[in-house]
C-alpha cells in the first residue's frame, strides 16, 4: 500500500470518526410517512434523498426490491458520482391495479458500504362499488424545470354498472375538470370527450369517456392532482401526486405500465405485457440506452419464465426520442413454475437517470383435476364472447354458467369489459366439463335490440334479448355471419384426451385471438402447448409470430374490397381519402346483423372480411356499387379457367368460388393437397410450403400434391393461394384456408392424469389491428 492511500485512508477515518457519528451519505424521505393509502387507479409517490457527508466525491448505488402493485422508478441515484454536500433524488411512484398491501424498499451504497433503508407498505385502495370510476396516465412521478417538462395525462372515467349514466367532466359551475395544488404547475385540458354541463355525455355500461390535459410546472415542490366527473348527486374523482424539480439540465423519460399483469396468471400461460417510457421534454430530445426487461419471483426457489421480446415490439433502445415523444416495449412472459410472485420490469438510462415500470402478479399451477378456460381482454373495446349453443350430438352446450336455463344467461356473463391504460385487464374463467367441436368467437358493438341481444360483429340469435346465450344449435345465426375471427377447441371429460385446439381467420377477422394450452412445450415439437395465434413465438420456435396487421396489398388484393366498415347505405367511396373523420372506405351490409346489399361506403373500421365469404352473394341486387362477386371471377366456371374435371357442385359445374372455398365437388376436387390417398389430387385445393414461403412457420406433414389451378391460375382477379396469403402474413399460426391444418393445428395433453386448461386472449399485447389514423367501431 502507498503511503498516499494510507494516509488518505487514516484522514478519511478520523474525518469520520470525529465528524460524523451518523451515515456520511445520509437518507431522507418524503413524505415521511411513505406511501399514503391509494385508490386503485390513482397515484401517489415518495422521494429518497441521498446526500454526500464525505470530503470526497462518492459514487451512489442503489437496488430497490418490491412485491406488489404497479411502481415506476425515477432513479437519479444509481451510479451517480456526488460530490461533497450535493444531493440526488429517487423518486418511486406507485399507481394501485388493485386492491392489495405492496411492499418496496431501497437499499443504496458507496464503496464498501450497503445500506438497507426501512421496507415501505404501499396500501391499494378499492374504489366506491357501482357508478363512475376514474383513473390517470402519463402523469410521472417527477418533472423537472430544466429542462421544461410539460407532461400530457389522461383521466379515464368508466361506468362500472349495469345501467346507463349521465354526466359530465368537472363541476356543476363547468369548472374544476382539472385542478392543481398548490400553485406550483398550470394544468391546461387538451381534449374533453366526457361532456358538460350543458351536453352531458351517456355511459354506456362498461362504456368510459376521457379528459386529456397537459400539466406546465413553474416552481420545485409537490404537487397533487384532482380530477372529477359529475354524475346525479355523485361523483368520480381521481387524485395524483407528483414532484417538480429543478432538472440537471439533460432530458430523462418516465415508465409507466400500459398493459400490466392480470390480478392472478398461471403456469405456462402466456403474458404479454406492455411498458411506455416518455419524453416529456418541452422542446429537447431524450437519448436512450438499451431496455432491458427482466423477470424475477419472491420468493426465489429458481423459479423459471421464457421471456421474449422481438425488436419489432421495441420502439425504444437505442433512440432518440423527440420531445414530447414516447416509445413502447411489449414482451411475452410465460412462467414456468409456480410463484407467491412474479415481477416483470423494463429500465432504460436516459439523461443519467435510470426510469423504470413494473408490473407483478401471483402465478398459481392449473387445476389438473378439471378444465379452466382463462379468457383475458387486453382490447381497448368491450368484447363478449359468443359459443355454438348445442343441445348434443357434436356440439356440446354452452359451458357458461347459467347458460342451459331457459332464459341464458344474462349478457354480463359474457362480457370482458376494455383494457384501460395501466389498470389490470379484465378476465373471465370457466370450468368446462366437455366441449367437442364447438365454435367460440368474440362479439363486438353489443346491445339490446328489443329482440335479440345484437351484435355489430359476431352477433348470433340469442334466448333473449338480455342474455348473451346463442340458440341452440339449428336456428338461425346460431353461427354468426362473416367477417369474424373464430377459435376452436376438443375438451374431452377424460385426462389426455383433448383434441386440436385453433385460431381461424377463414371468415376474416374482428378481434385478434391467442389460445394457448397450459402445459410444458418440448423441443422439437412446436404445435405441442404453445400459442395459436400468439403475438410472439419463443425464441427458438419455429412458428411465425402474429403481429396482427393486415395488408392486403401483399398479395395483390384490393384493400378497400376487404375492409370491413359498419353497416349503412352505399356512398361508391373509392379510397380512404373519400372518408372523413377517421372514417375508411370499405365493405359493409346495408344494415345489420347480415342484412345485403354488400355496399362500398365510408364508415367504422369494424374488421376484415375474406374473398371466399362473397361465395355466398352470386346475385347482382345482393351488391351496391361494387359486385365483388363478379370483380374476382367468383362465378366463373372451372371449365374456362382449366383444362381439368372438376365436376359440380350443388348439381351445377363447379366454378371458381368452389376453389376459392375448398367447396369439394362430386368428383373429389377441391380436397386437402395433404392426403395422398384421395382420388382426385391433382384438383386439390391450396398446399403452399409455409417454412420455405414469404410466410415462413413450421408445418407438422408436407404437402402430398400442388394445384397449378390454385396457385397461379390465370385469367382470374387472384388466384386461390393470393385470395389467402394476405391473412397468413397477419397470423402465420391460424387457419387461413380450410385445409390449412398442418400449420394451425395444435394439441397440448401434458400428463396421463391432466385435464387440460386453457388460456384465451383477445387483442394479446393490446395489437388491436386498427389501421393507422382509423376509428375504431368496435
């Protein structure tokens, strides 16, 4: 050792000794009463101050530790170098999902030393039960003078009951939407959609309404935030409290959870879970590192989770984000064991300061005894599931409780509410004795008609007009009509036995789907319990992620011949350009629920829609403006297309549409391409070679024979394989065509003794498909 070191080191000790009986990095917090109890949807936060006592500078480490409810983290401590008597800040919020005692506790560091400051309980408030509940986003923890932070939030306002509310956004004065205190920031309201006094808005049921404001700080201090809606003699606030600081001068970004953890998940299902980290830098850019998202369980036995994210999901490492910017991170957990806890959370470095976001939920282990179906709604619209209703033979009944009397079961049985920004996403599980080859598919835009309980997508003839129930099997619209995205599953009473389980966008889409089976996958065989339809595949697995876009102009179809709008009269739009307001050109019916002519008109974006569904419309007054029927040669006979028999259809010579279809005809064309044993082969309909293809995913058999006539037959608007390959490329893992099995098929029996569960979501990773700039009429 030099004399140098050693003398520093006996001066340092009795600098020490003499001055500084107590830590020389001290803490500080505030409030100092940590956390105050919070309502779920609201925010409150506490800041740690580290301060430097030394006579040297002194380099800061830090390491936080929580169980619980959502926190992000404004870490302005780690790694930063303190000089003498300078100071950094920490600062955690924490915004409830749900009713629960969070725990979190800092522990921070320099040289040899580690501190562990005192653990904080976080208390998650319940909300006031029926009526209007309110809930913030974007708002961060901290913002800062220097640079000028102007931070945009949203307060979303929801009905939680089952009867229409009227009401409007602030007091019955008009005032007080929006309020700050004390005067240490200006809060201005950007964008009000939850009405006035004078043009109050109507709640739906589960229906909400937002208020987007945007907050200007001018002094350092803390600050709280109120929101309020007005609804009768009640109403909603929210509360949010914050920090202003003075700013080092470097731009940083917040983390916030757009898409937490559902209140309970389970093994071997899959999360997709969603963070945003902001700039909320006036006029300066944000240079970001790289995020890193890490996944841990408490308490630790080794516990083990796939966790993957593809860069296509990370709009944020390594950017530079613009002011007023945002960028997302969207990763798929899947636990492989069973946890008191597990902890996703999602860092980034910018402007040396490290934000996080976290979200945590308890992983139990699956029933082995009975079948569970978990439907989870990450959609940013109300969605209710629809079920064949069969009274036996090979539909089984609706497994839904209350379903099998004679009035249904009422429609909220079947409703799985929106995901709304950073709350916990709504969930559904039913035990399901036996189900065999029943069709299940979301339904959109639902509401009583008087008659029926009616749907704009997905809609089926129900018991009434309250109850979500769909006639049993045999009446009309007990399957709804096209477009709709539909799934599948064989549930057998007896362990090990289910059959194939499956996402089908023959009949086009109206809500993206995954299902997957709980259990563990193997190597090799990747259809054995592993997501159709999922958002992101494994690393290492061969099958095509879903990223739920559809393009199809891919492959040569027309977009606005497939876009499907809501229903009203023709207009002859030709692009979206003839639109306005968010409006799109597309398809519709005249009227609903099916009700022809198909028109071309300009309207809500309710889905996409197939080329093989204008099968079913050969008549000239079934179109508006636009017959698609003629455009893409549906009717057009096979004789003047091919050389080849391929016999009829219905008693007639068959046609295009009976290819386009897979329709097999008398003479067996039409077929599956993937049966070496069938007599007319060589006439079969689709067989594309999907790992070798512009859509590669793994198949588990090989085509036996391909059809000319089915993949480059010319003469026609497309060709059978084009009509499809549009909608393979939005999800390479469910059906696009009816014999598309070998690549969309797929089983998960885990163990001799194991009744299957199954793990159902709706827009996974909130991927909605809503094209750019479009509203959403769902």
């Amino acid at each position: 050792m030099s004399k140098t070191n050693c003398l520093l080191r006996v001066v340092l000790s009795l600098f020490l000794n003499a001055a500084f009986a107590s830590d020389p990095v001290s803490w500080t917090l505030t409030p100092a009463g940590g956390f105050i109890p919070t309502q779920v949807g609201h925010q409150s936060h506490v800041t740690y101050t580290l301060t430097n006592h030394l006579p040297l500078a002194a380099t800061i480490d830090t390491s936080i530790t929580s169980t619980g409810g959502n926190f992000s983290v404004v870490n302005g401590c780690a790694g930063k170098n303190l000089a003498t008597n300078a100071h950094c800040n920490t600062t955690i919020a924490f915004a409830p999902s749900e009713v629960e005692v969070s725990t979190l506790q800092l522990t921070y560091g320099y040289h040899n030393n580690r501190i562990p400051l005192p653990t904080l309980r976080a208390q998650g408030t319940g909300a006031p039960t029926g009526g209007v509940q309110g809930s913030i986003a974007g708002l961060p923890a901290v913002m800062t003078l220097n640079p000028l932070q102007t931070p945009d939030f949203t307060l979303t306002y929801t009905n939680t009951s089952e009867v229409a509310i009227t009401g409007f956004a602030g007091n019955a004065m008009g005032t007080d939407l929006v309020t700050v205190t004390p005067a240490v920031a200006n809060v201005a309201v950007l964008e009000n959609n939850c009405g006035t006094p004078g043009v109050p808005v109507v709640l739906q049921p589960h229906a909400s309404c937002t208020v987007t404001g945007q907050i200007t700080p001018t002094h350092t201090g803390q600050l709280a935030l109120r929101g309020l809606f007005t609804y009768g003699t009640r109403s909603a606030e929210v509360r949010a409290s914050a920090v202003v600081e003075q700013g080092s001068g470097s731009c940083t970004v917040h983390g916030q959870m757009a898409l937490p953890l559902p209140a309970v998940t389970y093994q071997y299902s899959d999360n997709t879970v969603k963070f945003i980290f902001e700039n909320e830098c006036s006029a300066r850019a944000a240079a970001l590192g790289q995020v890193q998202v890490t996944t841990s369980f408490t308490p630790n036995s080794g516990q083990r989770a796939t966790t993957t994210v593809l860069p296509i999901y990370d709009t944020c490492s390594g950017q530079t984000l613009p002011a007023q910017g945002q960028c997302y991170v969207i990763a798929s957990v899947i636990p492989q064991d069973t946890a008191q806890e597990m902890k996703i959370q999602a860092s980034v470095l910018a402007g040396g300061v490290t934000a996080t976001a976290s979200t945590s939920a308890p992983v139990r282990a699956n029933n082995n005894s009975s079948h569970t179906v978990h439907f989870v709604n990450q959609c940013p619209f109300n969605v209710w599931y629809g079920i064949a209703n069969g009274s036996g033979g090979m539909f089984s009944p609706d497994p839904t409780p209350g379903s099998q009397s004679s009035s249904g079961a009422p429609a909220s049985s079947y409703l799985l509410p929106k995901q709304v920004t950073g709350q916990l996403p709504s969930t559904i599980d039913i035990a399901v004795s036996a189900y065999v080859n029943g069709a299940i598919w979301p339904r959109t835009g639902c509401a009583s008609d008087g008659v029926n309980f009616a749907c704009e997508t997905g809609m089926c003839n129900t018991l009434s007009a309250t109850s979500g129930t769909c006639v049993v099997r045999g009446g009309t619209l007990d399957q709804p009509s096209p477009p709709y995205t539909k799934f599948e599953f064989t549930i057998k009473s007896t362990p090990a036995t289910d059959g194939v389980y499956d996402v089908s966008v023959i009949n086009g889409m109206n809500v993206p789907v995954e299902i997957k089976g709980l259990g563990p996958v193997s190597a090799g065989a990747p259809f054995q319990c592993t997501g159709a339809g999922a958002l992101m595949q494994p690393q290492g697995n061969s099958l095509g992620s879903c990223p739920w876009t559809f393009d199809p102009s891919f492959s040569g179809v027309t977009p606005v011949d497939v876009v499907w709008v809501s229903a009203g009269a023709d207009d002859g739009c030709l692009s979206d350009s003839d639109c306005s307001n968010g409006q799109v050109c597309g398809m519709a019916f005249n009227s609903g629920p099916a009700n022809a002519p198909i028109n071309r008109r300009c309207g809500d974006f309710i889905g996409y829609t197939a080329i093989t569904n204008f099968v079913g419309y050969p008549l000239n007054g079934q179109w508006g403006s636009q017959n698609l029927y003629t455009k893409y040669d549906i009717g057009t006979p096979m004789t003047t297309i091919s050389a080849k028999n391929y016999g009829t259809f219905g008693g007639n010579p068959a046609i295009f549409g009976n290819l386009l279809a897979c329709q097999v005809t008398s003479n067996d064309s039409a077929n599956t391409c993937y049966n070496s044993g069938l007599p007319n082969l060589a006439n079969c309909c689709g067989c594309v070679d999907w790992p070798n293809s512009s859509v590669p995913t793994a198949v588990n058999s090989n085509c036996a024979s391909t059809n000319a006539d089915w993949t480059t037959t010319a003469g026609t608007e497309v060709t059978g394989q084009n009509a499809i390959l549009w909608l393979k490329k939005a999800c390479p893992t469910a059906y696009s065509y009816q014999f598309d099995d070998p690549s969309s098929s797929f089983t998960c029996n885990p163990g001799a003794t194991t009744r299957t569960s199954y793990q159902i979501v709706f827009c996974p990773g909130g991927q909605s498909s809503l094209p750019a700039g479009a509203v959403d009429g769902r």
